[in-house]
C-alpha cells in the first residue's frame, strides 16, 4: 500500500519538518530527563541478574525491598526535576516549600518501611546520574 503526500520515514500523523512548531524549553527538559532515565536503566539492568532466585522465607523481605528500591528511584527522579524547576525560576517559594517537605516526609516514610522490613538504606538506595 502507498501513501501519497509523504515520503518514505515520515509519519503521516506528523506535519513535515518545516511545519512543526518549535520545540519548547519544558519538551526539551522532558528529553532529557526521559535519556538520563532509559541510560539508568540499562546501567541497571546490567547490575541485576538475569533470574532471581527467590527464597520462600524471606519473599517479604525480597518484595519489600524490590517496592521500596523502586519508590527510592522515583522520589529521587521527582526532587531532581523539582530541583531544575526551582533553578529555572518555574516553582514560588511557597511551592519550592511544599515539595521540599513532601520529599523529606517521602524520605522519612520509605527509611520507616525499609526498618520495618529489616532493610538498610544501602540495601534500596540507587545513584541516578550526579545525584547520589
């Protein structure tokens, strides 16, 4: 089947090149925060084995600890993006307030969980790029 009105490797859906609207501050943002994240989880994905051999004893402790890596990963995406909003001027001190106190109390609560669990911080803890 052929499609008239645009070339091969173009989406139609899309408007051609010269037609699009320019690429805005945010999108650019979101680009890059969408590379740092898929370049962090192929590091991890190198990190982690390829089976996990799962111990009928301790599943609780693994599941705990699998949830709670994941939380760590996503509170730690959300206070790097908040970070570059609050240097780009986009967030009020009102706002740079509340989501500084929504991050520490999420901090708080996962260390809370994690000790329920018997888990260290180091057993949840990731690096994402230079924030460690």
């Amino acid at each position: 089947m052929t499609t008239t009105g645009s070339s091969q490797g173009e989406n139609p859906l899309q408007p051609p090149l010269g037609l699009r609207p320019p690429r805005t501050r945010h999108a650019r943002d979101a680009d890059t925060l969408e590379l740092e994240l898929r370049e962090e989880i192929e590091r991890l994905r190198a990190l982690l084995p390829e089976r996990i051999d799962l111990d009928p004893a301790d599943i609780e402790r693994g599941l705990a600890g699998l949830v709670l890596t994941l939380v760590e990963f996503l509170r730690q995406v959300l206070e790097r993006q908040a970070i570059r909003r609050m240097e780009g001027g986009s967030l009020s001190d009102d706002e740079v307030e509340r989501v500084g106190l929504a991050l520490m109390r999420l901090e708080q609560k996962i260390g809370e969980i994690a000790t329920q669990f018997g888990l260290d911080k180091d057993d949840i803890q990731l690096r994402i790029g230079a924030a460690s």
